[in-house]
C-alpha cells in the first residue's frame, strides 16, 4: 500500500515512516517544507509530497491508498495552531480521504481526550483532539484512533498497555513504541472502527494489537 503520512516531519510521523519502510508498504511523506525532503528520504519514505495542513491538501491524495495522521501544532504553539492542525487539519485530511476515496484512515490522537473536561492545563487541546476524532468516526472511513499517554524520547521498549481507556496511568510511553503501533495497525482488520489507548507495559505490541 502506499500509505500518506501526514506530518511527516514530526519524531513520531519519522519513526513510523522508518517502521513502514521494513514493509511491502511504501511511506509518502507529506511535508510542507521541502527542505526535509532529504531526510525523510534518508527515514525510509518512498516519495515525499509538498502539502501545508492551513491550505490546500486534496493533491497529497493522489495515488494513495491509506493513511496515518501523525501531524500536530506541538507544545510551543497557541491555542490558534492547535485549532488550526490538530482539528482542523485532522478533519480536512479525512474529507479529502474521503474524496480520493482513501478508505484507511490511522489517527494519532491523545489519552484523555475521552473526557476533556477533566484537564485543565491543556483542555482546549484535547477538545481539538476529540472534535477531530469525533468527525474521523463519523466518516464512513475504517479508522483506527490510537491514543497514547505521556511521551518520551527513550528506547522503545516493544511493550505496551493497551485498553480502551486506561484506568491506571502510572507509566509513559516511548514515541518509538507509538510509531511502531501507528506502523503495525495500517493493515490490521481487527483494528478497524477501534479507538484505543496506550502507554508502556508487559505485552509485546503485536500480542497487544491482536487482541484489541
């Protein structure tokens, strides 16, 4: 499958890419700066396709056969630019799936985003999260929505927890780790229509993911 990963440039979005590239999948990087063509490239994408989430994206779906939207505003930007990427984009890049008639849609969400009244310091982000997710379920797509905890930037440790929603949260989880979930569920049937949360844990992904 060629399989369009949206915000390509992020740590998650390139260890996914590096994930899909030890596959029969071929990773189309979507980057709205090409001067990260060449190391995309290097992270294992089979093309990189020049697309800004604020514009027009309908082009990035040509030829595509699934995607994962990896793409965020990150931490130093406003509530603005969470608006404007984590749910606007999001729900832009599903439309124009839906156009393209790209029928697999991964989403990388965000743990908490089940009830975002429950957080205070980043509330309007996982409100942009669940609005995003919301209008992902509504699509028609196959989707999966995959909602990791605490990031950090250790090893990945090939386990994880895995539920629909965690009720014990004492662990994080590597962004390796997220990647390599986001990069094994693209072609898995039994992912299809799940929404899921992880963080690190005593299961080796590919058990986890074959029981969800």
């Amino acid at each position: 499958m060629n399989i369009l990963v949206v915000g390509a440039n992020g740590n998650v979005a390139k260890q996914a890419i590096k994930e899909l590239s030890k596959s029969d999948h071929k990773a189309v990087a979507m980057i709205r700066d090409d001067k990260q063509t060449e190391s995309l490239m290097d992270a294992g994408a089979d093309r990189v396709v020049i697309a800004d989430l604020e514009e027009n994206i309908d082009h990035a779906f040509d030829g595509i056969d699934a995607v994962i939207f990896a793409a965020g505003s990150g931490g130093h930007t406003g509530a603005d630019k969470t608006i404007l990427i984590d749910m606007w984009g999001a729900m832009k890049a599903v439309d124009a799936a839906k156009k393209h008639k790209v029928d697999r849609f991964v989403l990388l969400s965000s743990m908490g985003t089940v009830d975002p009244d429950n957080s205070d310091r980043i509330k309007h982000y996982l409100v942009a999260k669940k609005i995003a997710d919301d209008h992902l379920k509504q699509s028609g797509l196959n989707y999966t929505i995959v909602r990791p905890g605490t990031l950090t930037d250790d090893e990945a440790l090939g386990k994880i927890k895995l539920e629909q929603e965690i009720e014990v949260r004492d662990t994080t989880i590597t962004r390796a780790d997220v990647a390599k979930v986001l990069a094994e569920v693209v072609d898995r049937v039994n992912t299809y229509g799940k929404t899921f949360e992880i963080l690190n844990g005593d299961t080796p992904i590919n058990d986890a993911l074959d029981r969800v």
